[in-house]
C-alpha cells in the first residue's frame, strides 16, 4: 500500500506536503529509509562487537536525511525496498543467540538485536498511519 501510495502522489501535482507543518508522504519515505539504514548500522555493531554503545537518532540535522528528501520520490521508494529485502534476508540468517546480541543504548537499559527490529516495526507502524493521512487529501490510489 505504501508503495502505491507514493507511487500515485509522485504523478500527480501538489504532490508536497498535504498539511504544512508536517512532513510529506515522500519525506516520511525518506525518513523511514534513513532510520532503516540507521538500524541497520546497529544490527551490524551488534553483531560484530560485544555490548557496543549505540548513539540514539534524530533527524533534525542529519545530513544523510536532507540527502535522501533531495532525491526523486521513486528512487527513494526503491532504496528503502531495497534495503529491506537486505535487512530480512540478513535476519533471516540468524542464529536463535544472535537475535541477543546486545548492544548499550542511553535511553533503554535492555538493547539487543531482537529490541531493535521490534522498535523499528513499531516505529514504522506509526509513520504508515502519517502516510495514509498525508495521501487521503491526493486522491484514491489507482488499482
């Protein structure tokens, strides 16, 4: 649905942000590429380092967000479905122990591999909901 979605607003004008405050549907795209990427880093320290520290994350200031909102619409969708077949072909792989693999982050006391991708599932679910609200106002996406 969400790829529909985007894939509807990128043709049609007005296609920026339905409330002006808030970000657009192409924005939300790349913000959750940009924290999929970040929690990918992080499986990958975890996985590699025992207990590493784990910075938190916020997009206000990230360079690597502004890079990816300046990129089209459509190469965006296509980087985030493409890091998520990665990121679960790599899950996938794990061993049971893996999925525990810690790692030491300052706003939750119990991080592991496990919390992570169920944070991340979570943190999307949330944002899905913002895509729907800013796509409603663009108009029913084709079938």
């Amino acid at each position: 649905m969400c790829s529909a979605s985007l894939r509807a607003s990128t043709r049609r004008p007005g296609r920026g942000r339905t409330k002006p405050e808030k970000w657009s549907l192409k924005e939300l795209v790349c913000h959750v590429l940009r924290v999929q990427q970040v929690f990918e880093q992080r499986l990958d320290a975890m996985l590699a380092e025992e207990n590493p520290s784990i910075a938190g994350y916020g997009p206000d200031g990230d360079a690597e967000f502004g890079r990816l909102a300046a990129l089209p619409a459509e190469q965006s969708l296509e980087e985030f479905l493409e890091g998520r077949r990665r990121l679960l072909a790599r899950l996938a792989k794990l061993e049971p122990s893996e999925w525990h693999r810690a790692g030491r982050h300052p706003d939750y006391p119990r991080y592991d591999v496990h919390f992570a991708m169920e944070y991340l599932a979570h943190h999307e679910a949330h944002h899905i909901y913002q895509m729907y609200e800013r796509r409603a106002p663009l108009a029913p996406v084709p079938h």
